[in-house]
C-alpha cells in the first residue's frame, strides 16, 4: 500500500503562509539543482546538503521512497 505523504505544518496565523526560513530553504535548493535536468540525480544533492528525505520529497514531488531510492543509487554512482 502507498504511503501518502505529509502536508506541511504551516506556521503562523495565515492559512497557506509558509515560514520565512523555509522559504528561504526552498529558494537555495533550487539554485542548488537549477541546472539538474532528472529530479533523482537532484536528491543526492538535497540531501548532501542536508535536507531531510521528506524536505526533498515535498520539493521534488516524489514519494519518501523514491527518495530514498535516488539518494542510495546516486551516492553509489559516486562512489563507484
């Protein structure tokens, strides 16, 4: 059975508001990938740079699985 992923706690009053750090989290993971054209060969890199697997999938839109998958395929391309 697929697991279904977390919404995001928000915080602060406004509903839809995002926290200012996690805004300025996102804006550095997308420079940090903006030229990676396959989102699993961005995971390793998210997650060297030390977001968590579920930061990474609510970034990419991938499942924790599958980012998992892609962090251990491509930290074994690099070693390899």
């Amino acid at each position: 059975m697929a697991r279904r992923r977390r919404k995001p706690v928000v915080e602060g009053g406004g509903a839809g508001r995002i926290p200012a750090e996690e805004k300025i989290a996102r804006l550095l993971a997308m420079l940090l990938v903006k030229d990676v054209r396959k989102k699993t060969d961005a995971v390793p890199m998210l997650r060297r740079a030390g977001f968590e697997v579920a930061e990474v999938a609510d970034m990419l839109g991938m499942t924790e699985n599958h980012v998992k998958v892609a962090d251990h395929h491509g930290r074994k391309k690099k070693a390899g």
